[in-house]
C-alpha cells in the first residue's frame, strides 16, 4: 500500500543506524496495522476527505487523489485528533478498541505492578540494611584520631635501630648503588609504586692530596685539622683530611696577609676597611650569626681574595669536643652548577662552571685558628669562655692551597607514592636523604632514612587493610644533600610546573638526631600551630613534655627549593644539643667527620628517633586527611609584624599593609575557617575553595633575587638588606639612580 511505500523510502534515504533498530520497526509495523483497521472503519470517507483537502491545498498543480508523496508531517488525521475536534465522534462510530491496544494495556499494568513490587522489596532490603550496618557519620574527624594512633603506634624504637644498622652494613659504593638498595627494601615494606630517578650533575670533589695552610714567616705547614703536615698524620687520617674542604671553591694557591673579620657581619667589615686595605687578603671568618653564602658574597664584594672559615668554640654546647677537627661546607646555593635554574636532563644546556665563587674558601679547626692567632690552647677560665679574637698587634702572612677536582657524576633519588583516595592530585611530601658518591663518611644519612622507613612500614601496614590517605603521599629519600641539595632541586626543577600547582606542605627528615638535649621543631608560620598541636598529641601518654618553642628560622637541607622557589610550608622536628636560636641554624652548615657525634652513642635505645618518626608521622597525616588543611592564616600575618618590629626602616605604608594582612587574616579565620570546620556545615566546594586559598597563602610571600643563602621567611632579611646597603660606601650612578629606586619600592611591597 501507499504507506508502505512511502516509509521504506525514508528509511532508504537516511541510512540511520538509529532507523534500523529492530525495536523501531516493530513499531511501525504495529502503525501499519492500526492503519488498515483504520481505513476499514465506516468513517473512512470522513478521512478520504481530509485527506483530499490536505493534497489539494499542498499539490495544487496535480489533480490526482494519490496517498504515495504523503510526509509525516501532512498525514491524515487520526482518531485522538478527530475527537478532539469532533466530541459526537464517539457517538457516530463506536466500536471495540483493537486487540493490540488491550494487550498493550495488560502488558502496561503487568510492568508496573512488578515495578511496585520490586520497590517495595527494595526499601525492606535498606531499612534491613541500615539497622545491621549504621551509616558513617558525616564527618571522618571522630575516626581520624584513632587511624593515626593505629598507624604511630607500629613505629617503634628497635625497628628503626634495626633499620638503622641494615643501612650501616651498605659498603661504600656509588650513589646509584645505595639508592637502588633503599628503594628495594621500601618495597620489601609494601610501598608498591617506588621509582629511582638519576641526573647527571657536575660535583666539586676533594683531590688526591689534602688541602695545606702555610705559615710564611716559620715555615710551618698545618693540615686543615691542625696538625702538622707529614706523613704519617696523612696516612693516619687521610680520609677525613681529604674531605676537609669547601666543594665548589676557586681553586690554586694565595699568599697574603691574615685578617680577623670575626663573624663577618656588615659591622665587623666596615670596622676592619677603615683600618686597612683587604684586597686580596684573607679572612679570618667565624661560622654562625648569618648565612654563609651571604657572608661570603660580602667578603668577596669587599674584595678579599680568600677565607679561612672555622667554628668558636664558644659557639658549641659544652657536651660537645670539635676544637681539634675541621669540615666541610658546600658553596653551592641549590642544584647541579651546570644547569643553574632549570632540570639536568637529557638535552639541557650546560655551562662549564669549575667554582662558584672567587674566593678561596678553606674550613679549618679551632685549634689551628688558635695557632694562627698565636693564642694558648686553653681559652676557658672559671666555666667562662672567651671568644677567639686576633691580638691588637701582630701581622701574619700565610699561603693558602687548594686543590679540588670537579666532574660529572650520577646521583639518585628514590621517589614513592601513596595515592590518595579523595584528593590524588594534592601532595604531602616527606623528604629524607641518603649518603652520596661515597664523599663523607657520614651517619646522619642513615639516621634519617631509617625514620622515613619506619614510616613507610607503618603505613604500608594500613594499607594492606584497605585504608588510603585521602591525599596522595610522596616519600622521597634524596641524593646529592651535600653538595647543595642537588637531587631534591633537579626533581623539582623538572616538574617545577606540576608542583607549584598540587604540591600542599613539604616535610623534611634532615638530621633528625644531631643532640639528645633539645627539641627542635621548625615550621613556616602557617604550619606552627599543627606542629605545636602534634608534640602536644605525642606527650599525651608521657610525664615529661617539651614546651612550644616552635621557630621560624630557616631550615636546613632539601627543603630549600620547596619554601624558596615553589613558597610550599614547611616543617621539620631534631633533636640538637644546642639551644634553639637564630644563631645555632647556621652553625649546621658545617659537617663534621662522623666519629665526632656517632648517632648510637647520643641515642642508644633509639628513643629520640622514635620520637622524631612520630612527630613527623602526626603532621604528615593530619596533612593528608584532614578534610580542611590544618594552615594557620594569623600565624603569617603575625610572623611579618613580628620581622617589621625593630626594623630600621619605617615605612608607614609598610605597617599599613601589615596592619590590614593581620585584620584580613583574622576575618578570613573567624569567617571562612570556622564554618568550614563544621561538619554541618561543610559543603565540597566549599571545602576546596578553602584548601586552594589556604595552600596558595604562603605563595605569596616568594622573594625573586634573594641575598645568598637567605630564606625569604628568615626575620634578619629586611634587617640585612638594608645594612648592606649602608656597607655601600659609593653610591650608585646617577643615571642609574631612579631605576634602582623604583626597584627598591617594588621589592619592599613584595617583602610586606
């Protein structure tokens, strides 16, 4: 029939793969034969003339009555139509509804009674449900306490002991080889996703001899540790006479008169240039106080040509004897020195950078400083000690020599994941270190690897029972520390751009155990609170708890890239022997020979580092899990009132801006914090709005072209910016004037 024909064409035409669904077509097969019964109907004349009517009006020009061009959208008008427009239609034609249409009926009620059915057994099935297994309460705060204290209580003191002593039993090979062996036994631990990461990186090592000083008017050479060079005391301690030195020195040899700078601040230089010309002579430099890097960045301005750097005595707690023993600094201020500012991966650019600075750098002990100064070995009178200071008179000339080869090597990070379940792409990461390149034979290293493997096993042990952190952890043990935290930069440094974005807090294992007398935790300003909370947390079940000291100052080790270059919060807990302050910090830049502080002998039972595992764990997974991060806003704006007070300069509007950061940071707290820390009240994305404010906090604090070795949260900053300037005895071209102040303004809005 006409119908017929007019839908297979359609269906040709379109080639719809949605047309020659088999479900379709019986449709329009049970269409075709309502339409047969419709056409049998009496009233089919009714719908001839319809249909006569609706032809004619859209095919004027043909006088034939033909069905076939009929479209869907002309075609003649059903009987729900006719009823609507005709209500005596039912009256005119009544008949039994069609077959199809009861059975349809049937089958419609069929449906939905075992609709009904199924739903009601459904809520039978719940209700059954909720009353065996109660639902979770909205919050996962009363529960978290508990998963941290099943997790910290698996760190214990003789595993890391062992842990401790695995690590020791390592012979003394490359970097690649221990690496390999730390990321074997994290796996034997369970962490699954563990890789290792090499860079190819230039490194300053000591040479085939030990460096000499030279006392020109005796004749007299003394090693760096004091004593006379001859050899038999070389072959004696030819290690620790090797790796006396500063890496990345100038090189060659200098003669020329000693002069005492003490601790090389801006004061002792400005004292000593209006007494005598320093060109190319040597310093005589005291370790602490400030940085070295940015001490040495004035003495090579003020034009010294080399430094003899050692520790005061007085400067050391009293438990402790290195006035006989020298060691070594790194001049590196972060990365490999060939690829300053970007990755050493394959393809990088790389410039030949055979020292860092032009001074020749060379640390020695105190009791050869004692010698050089002409002073009696015995400087401590009724339990007082008297400073190291040069005599009113007296003039030496010395010869410096070192030598110092560099070249390129291979160092290795170990990097593993613990993938979040609910934020994978927000990263908390804890950060050790390993021995590199066999270069010093220190024991720190495996003290702070044993800690973070102590951690990864009690993790691990969680997971294996279904628990995930709902940020994703990075556990990372890295290479090159002492020549500048080399492995920890080129990482960062080649995923600068993923870790700016998702990296939360950063939380460091750097020589946790260098003393077993004090505490010493250190936070940026919006981690102080946690960390304060978290010694708080594992006092609970012991009589005797440390007091909240925690500081800013600047923290040691790899962490430097992260707070730095990326403006990531960071924390760390040690133990020390010296009393917190700002001065101590810096005294830790030099390493001493390993058998001066050996880690069994100041923790025997291991309980120190237990504590420290702890701490560190406490914070990390607080971080992790807690669905709003535990930053305190407050505690940044007070940290910069904090630096501001005192400062020389008074700058009104930079107490403004303070004073407005402190009101804003207080609303921001009391207004946005607190209700997002009520579980009724904590919507997601309000809560991720949140977390993205408060991880961005401490990234507005960056400070580009900062003096070298200075964090940009380090309180002296401002301080010693301003006193090097005043050391500037010359002032600035004129045509260079306005730039420079213009620059000043700018940097000052930044720092605030």
């Amino acid at each position: 029939m006409a119908y017929h024909k007019v839908n297979a064409d359609q269906r040709a035409q379109g080639h719809s793969p949605y047309l020659d669904n088999d479900e379709l077509q019986a449709t329009a097969l049970e269409l075709e034969w309502d339409m047969e019964k419709e056409l049998e109907e009496p009233g089919f004349d009714h719908f001839r003339l319809d249909g006569a009517v609706q032809h004619h009006l859209g095919n004027s020009q043909s006088p034939d009555l033909d069905l076939e061009p009929i479209q869907p959208s002309s075609s003649p008008k059903g009987r729900f139509q006719r009823l609507q427009e005709d209500p005596d239609y039912i009256s005119h034609y009544t008949r039994q509804a069609p077959k199809s249409n009861r059975w349809n009926f049937f089958q419609i009620l069929k449906v939905f009674c075992t609709a009904l059915i199924l739903f009601i057994f459904g809520i039978l099935i719940g209700y059954y449900a909720r009353k065996k297994c109660p639902s979770p309460s909205p919050s996962q705060e009363p529960n978290n306490a508990h998963i941290y204290h099943e997790i910290l209580k698996e760190i214990k003191a003789e595993h890391i002991q062992q842990i401790y002593r695995d690590l020791l039993q390592f012979p003394r090979e490359d970097d690649v080889d221990i690496a390999m062996k730390i990321l074997l036994q994290w796996r034997s631990q369970g962490l699954e996703d563990v890789q290792l990461v090499n860079y190819s990186v230039l490194l300053d090592l000591p040479g085939s001899s030990s460096n000499t000083v030279t006392l020109k008017n005796s004749g007299e050479c003394f090693y760096p540790s004091g004593q006379q060079c001859n050899t038999e005391t070389k072959t004696l301690h030819s290690r620790d006479l090797l790796y006396s030195y500063a890496a990345y020195s100038a090189k060659g040899t200098l003669e020329a008169e000693l002069v005492d700078v003490q601790y090389g601040t801006v004061a002792d230089l400005i004292r000593i240039q209006a007494i005598t010309n320093v060109t190319k002579k040597i310093a005589l430099l005291k370790l602490g106080q400030s940085p070295l890097l940015y001490k040495l960045s004035l003495l090579e301005d003020a034009g010294f040509g080399g430094v003899l750097l050692y520790v005061d005595p007085c400067d050391l707690p009293k438990t402790t004897d290195l006035t006989d023993k020298a060691f070594m600094v790194s001049l590196n201020g972060g990365g490999d020195p060939s690829t300053p500012g970007y990755a050493s991966i394959d393809g990088s650019y790389r410039q030949n950078r055979l020292n860092l600075t032009t001074l020749l750098v060379q640390p020695i002990s105190a009791v050869l400083a004692k010698k050089l100064i002409s002073l009696p070995d015995n400087t401590v009178q009724k339990d007082r000690c008297i400073p190291l200071q040069w005599p009113a008179s007296g003039k030496k000339i010395i010869s410096l020599n070192i030598q110092s080869v560099t070249t390129y090597k291979t160092i290795s990070n170990v990097i593993g994941y613990l993938k979040g379940a609910i934020f994978p792409d927000r990263y908390v990461i804890v950060g050790s270190h390993h021995n590199s390149l066999n270069t010093y034979s220190g024991q720190e290293w495996a003290s702070s690897t044993a800690v973070i493997t102590a951690f990864i096993q009690a993790l691990t042990m969680k997971v294996k029972k279904g628990w995930r952190p709902d940020r994703t952890i990075v556990l990372c043990s890295w290479g090159g520390t002492l020549f500048g935290n080399i492995g920890s930069y080129e990482w960062a440094e080649d995923l600068k751009r993923v870790l700016q974005r998702n990296v939360v807090a950063y939380i460091s294992l750097h020589n946790p155990v260098t003393g077993n007398s004090t505490l010493h935790p250190v936070a940026s300003p919006s981690l102080q609170q946690l960390a304060t909370e978290s010694q708080s947390f594992q006092c609970v079940e012991k009589t005797r708890c440390p007091g909240s000291n925690v500081s800013s100052v600047q923290i040691q080790g790899d962490s430097d890239y992260f707070i730095n270059h990326l403006g990531v919060p960071v924390t760390q807990f040690s133990y020390e022997n010296i009393k917190t302050s700002e001065n101590s910090s810096f005294l830790s830049e030099a390493l001493f020979p390993v058998h001066t502080t050996k880690t069994e002998e100041l923790d025997p039972s291991f309980s120190l580092h237990e504590t420290i595992a702890k701490l560190t764990g406490q914070v990390t997974l607080q971080i992790a899990n807690e669905p709003v991060l535990p930053f305190n806003a407050l505690d940044i704006a007070l940290e910069v009132q904090n630096s501001l007070k005192g400062d020389e300069v008074d700058i009104p509007q930079l107490l403004a801006v303070a004073s407005r950061l402190r009101d804003t940071a207080e609303l921001f707290q009391s207004d946005e914090m607190r209700p997002a820390n009520d579980p009724k009240e904590r919507a997601p994305i309000r809560v991720r709005m949140l977390n993205d404010v408060l991880q961005s906090l401490e990234k507005s604090f960056l400070i580009h072209r900062t003096p070298p070795g200075l964090y940009r949260q380090h309180k002296h900053l401002t301080k010693m910016k301003h006193a090097t300037k005043k050391c500037q005895q010359q002032p600035p071209p004129l045509e260079k004037r306005k730039d420079y102040s213009g620059y000043k303004g700018v940097k000052e809005k930044e720092d605030s």
